[in-house]
C-alpha cells in the first residue's frame, strides 16, 4: 500500500467525527461507493479488500479505499492507527469467510473425506474460472508479498495458512481412518503439501490465464496421491 497515504494520521477533529458517524462520501469521488448499510469500519474493509485483491496491497493507495468506502480520511485512523493495524484486520476478516465456509463444507458427513476435500478445491477453482481465471481474495495476493510486508502483516498471513492445513490435516485423518487415505501419510506434511501445491496451482493459473493448473492439481491429487491405498 502507498506509505505516503498511511504514515501520518489526521487529526480527529469534531468534523472528522461527524463524518465518521454520517458516513460522508469522500470528495472527489468518482467510484460506486460501499454499501451504505454497512458500518463505516466495514465498509472501509469491504472496500479495502476489493482494491487490494485486484492491486495488491503494496500497489494500493488509501485514498482509492476511501473513495471507494464513501468515508472520509479521518474516519480511517477512527478504526485503524497504522497501515498494519489495517492490514491485519483485513487478513482476519478474509481468514473468518474463509474458514467458516471451509468448516461448513469440510464437516458435511454425508460424504466422505477424500469427497468433501475434493468439493474445497473444486469450489474454488469453479470461483476461479467464473472471474476470468484471476484470485481476487486477498490472502493470496497478500502472501506473494510477504517480503516486502511488515511482520504483523506477515504473521497473520502465515497464521491463515497454518490453519488452513490444520483443517485439512483433520479431514485426512478421518479418511485414514476409514482406510480411504494411505495411513502411511503424515497427515499433518500432507495437508501443508496439499496447501502449498494448490497456491502454486493457482500462480500459475494467472501467468497462464487459464484454469488448467487447477484442473492438473485436481487430477494428480484426486486421482493418484489421494487414491485408494494399496
């Protein structure tokens, strides 16, 4: 995100307070702006997380957010004291939707575990393939610039993950156990290579402009890594 448009707040002035609870549109707005249902700090988010999935954060100016929010600059340093504070309540926000609708796919015991594994990824790719093969979510884009992102920003990235194969790992175990998963599997190393093949998949399928790296991933892991054991 520009460093200029973050490092200094502005002072919260009674007009800046007064802004925040109307939720005034910034001047010189040329943008449709959030939902005005929203409150300002989410829309702020919502905002945020729609320009920095399709900039990235770094390529990502605060003003463009705001305009976008419909809030004034002073309503931002409301909510957030620093371009961290910020960045981190996006990644949280993005990791809760994320990971509440994993759960919701993940414990549906109608299917088994390689079944419901599989609909993760498919889903996914069908999201994927529907927004012109590109990845909007801003996990993603926030972890290919990890080396040029603070550490509260960065930790709460690698925490996303981290979870992310932790529920995965889970599902695993239960297919071990139903003897559908090789139990020769570490289940744990399994579900962090599984993880990091998809983010790969997914690069990929943006140099590529296709979806057949997700295509490919869903065959070799479906098809041969997680096959029926021997």
């Amino acid at each position: 995100m520009d460093t200029n448009d973050l490092e200094s707040p502005a002072p919260r002035d009674a007009g800046d307070a007064a802004d925040t609870r109307s939720g005034a549109v910034a001047e010189g707005s040329g943008r449709e702006s959030a939902p005005k249902d929203l409150c300002t700090r989410d829309r702020i988010l919502e905002a945020g997380a729609e320009v920095i999935g399709a900039k990235g954060f770094n390529g990502s100016g605060l003003n463009e957010i705001l305009q976008r929010a419909g809030v004034p600059k002073g309503s931002f340093y409301h909510y957030f004291a620093s371009k961290e504070e910020f960045g981190v309540a996006l990644i949280e926000r993005a990791r809760d939707e994320y990971l509440d609708s994993l759960r919701t796919h993940l414990s549906d015991r109608k299917r088994t575990a390689v079944q419901r594994l599989r609909a993760i990824f498919e889903e996914t790719r069908e999201e994927c393939a529907n927004s012109g093969a590109t990845v909007e979510c801003i996990i993603p884009k926030l972890a290919l610039e990890t080396a040029s992102l603070s550490e509260p920003v960065h930790a709460a990235v690698r925490c996303v993950y981290q979870q992310w194969s932790a529920i995965i790992a889970q599902v695993i175990r239960e297919g071990q156990a139903a003897d559908e998963i090789d139990r020769r599997h570490d289940a744990d190393r399994l579900a962090n290579v599984l993880v990091m093949m998809w983010e790969g998949a997914a690069i990929r399928m943006q140099i590529d402009r296709s979806v057949q790296p997700l295509d490919d991933f869903l065959g070799f892991v479906f098809d041969s890594l997680l096959g029926q054991p021997s």
